[in-house]
C-alpha cells in the first residue's frame, strides 16, 4: 500500500511537472519515435462537454487502469513532440511500479491530434464521445457565457469543428474507435459502459457505475474540471433536452441551422452501429 501511495504521489508530480519541462524543439516528422511499451493506451477525447470526463472517470475505476487525473494536452500542436514523448516515457516507467494494465488519458480537443497520438502510441484505442448539438452547444455557451468572446457563435463553431474531426477520425481509422452517444451514457449507462469495456478488451465490473471518488479527486482541479470532478463522482443521471433551460427557440433555431450538416454527416455514420438519438435536431 505504501508503494502504490508513493507511486501514485510521484506521478502526481510528474504531471504537474509535465507543464514546466522544457526539451529541445524538434520537428514533427524528425521527432516521430514511438514508446516501446506493451501497455495498452486509451484516450478518451471528444467535443468538450460531450461527456468525456464522465467516461474516462469511469473507466478509470476499474481495476488495473491508471487514469490520469487531469488533461495532459500534450499533443495539441503547440507543444513539441519531443516534450510528450519525453512526459510519457517516464509515466510508463513510474507505471511499472504500479501494476497498471492500461494507460488512460482524457483531453477532448486531442480529437485534432489523433496522427500525433499514434506516432508515439501506434496500438491507441480512442473512445469518442458524441453529443445532441442542441445540448452540447447550450450546455457550452453556458459554460463560457460570461466571456464576450465565446458566445453562441464559439459554441456552434466549436461543435461543427470537433465533431467534423470525429467523422474524419472515424473514416481513417474505424477499428480503432469506440463513439459513446451523451444520451446513452446517461440514460443506459450499463448497457453503454459494457460496449465500451468490451472495446477495450477489459472484464466486466459493475461496480464502477457507484458514485464516489474517481482519478479526479487525487489532484487539484480548477475552473470548469472543478465543477466535473463533483459531478461524476454522483450518481449518473440521465441529461437530455437541456437546451431548453438554456437556449430561447431563435437561438435553438440557429443551433439547428448551423450544426445541421455535420450533424446530418455524423448521424449518417453512426446509425448502422449505435443507438437512436433521444431527440433529433
């Protein structure tokens, strides 16, 4: 147990050091050296607010999966190669230690950076999350309403935009994605947590639907992953038609106008292996 704490406290400050390292600056293409490691890596990634922190909290739960307790963004654009594979490399080391038998990260707008996830992790599995536009833009522009900047507009733009980037990850490399709807995970969440487990080739435990305590909690959040780490250590509800405490029907009109498209595209995609949606747009 001692151990297991100590490990646990290390890579606590691992990731907190992560933000501060500093390595050479190499290109893209010259720095593509994958990790050698037989660990399974899992990312969980997805617009935000599609329900990505409840998913990769769950899952953390289970036994042997080391989840890590906050958004890396290390392979978003503006940060060097080099830099998360040097972050990684010392995880997988300290993660020896640990017993883990699957590594998990969540970052939703790594939904961007899928080519530089498999240069370092070649065997990645991704778990996608989707959400009703109507919701997902509502419960954004909720989210960043009180910055003048992030409306309705940067709510809708963002939604077209990570969700284009699922349907292009989805035709480059579909064996390696498992799409969660928002409104299964809520509504079903056995049934959708079961799929998502079986993707992963992980047993079955249905302990992890209980409320309480998730990777989360072991470190200190801040703004928005504050307010999700208290809501996923609830009990999972179900969360549709939210919209409407949120949005008046001219601003619901123009979510439906302006997401329909990739809506369209996506709901194409996925009917053949997913649920309905609880309410079209």
């Amino acid at each position: 147990m001692k151990l297991k704490l100590k490990v646990m406290h290390g890579l606590a400050r691992l990731r907190h050091a992560s933000k501060f390292i500093r390595v050479p600056r190499l290109p893209f293409l010259r720095a593509q050296k994958s990790l050698r490691t037989d660990l399974p890596a899992v990312f969980v990634m997805g617009c935000g607010n599609s329900g990505t922190t409840l998913t990769a909290a769950r899952i953390g739960r289970a036994k042997g999966v080391y989840l890590l307790g906050e958004e890396t963004s290390l392979f978003q654009p503006r940060t060097p190669f080099s830099q998360a594979y040097a972050v990684f490399d010392q995880l997988l080391i300290a993660l020896k230690f640990y017993n883990a038998s699957m590594l998990l990260e969540k970052t939703p707008k790594h939904i961007h950076a899928v080519d530089r996830i498999l240069a370092l992790f070649p065997h990645a599995k991704f778990v996608v999350t989707v959400r009703n536009p109507l919701d997902n833009c509502a419960s954004l522009y909720k989210r960043f309403q009180h910055k003048k900047s992030k409306g309705l507009g940067y709510a809708i733009t963002r939604w077209n935009r990570d969700n284009l980037a699922v349907l292009t990850l989805l035709k480059k490399y579909p064996e390696r994605v498992h799409v969660v709807r928002f409104e299964a995970l809520t509504e079903n969440p056995e049934t959708t947590f079961k799929g998502i487990f079986e993707f992963l080739e992980l047993p079955w435990q249905p302990e992890i639907l209980e409320a309480g305590k998730t990777a989360y909690d072991q470190v200190e959040q801040k703004r928005n992953m504050k307010l999700r780490q208290e809501q996923v250590a609830k009990p999972i509800t179900a969360r549709s038609n939210t919209w409407k405490e949120i949005l008046s029907e001219a601003q619901a009109e123009k979510v439906r106008q302006k997401t329909q498209l990739i809506a369209d595209a996506l709901e194409k995609k996925l009917s053949c292996c997913t649920e309905a949606p609880t309410e079209s747009v």
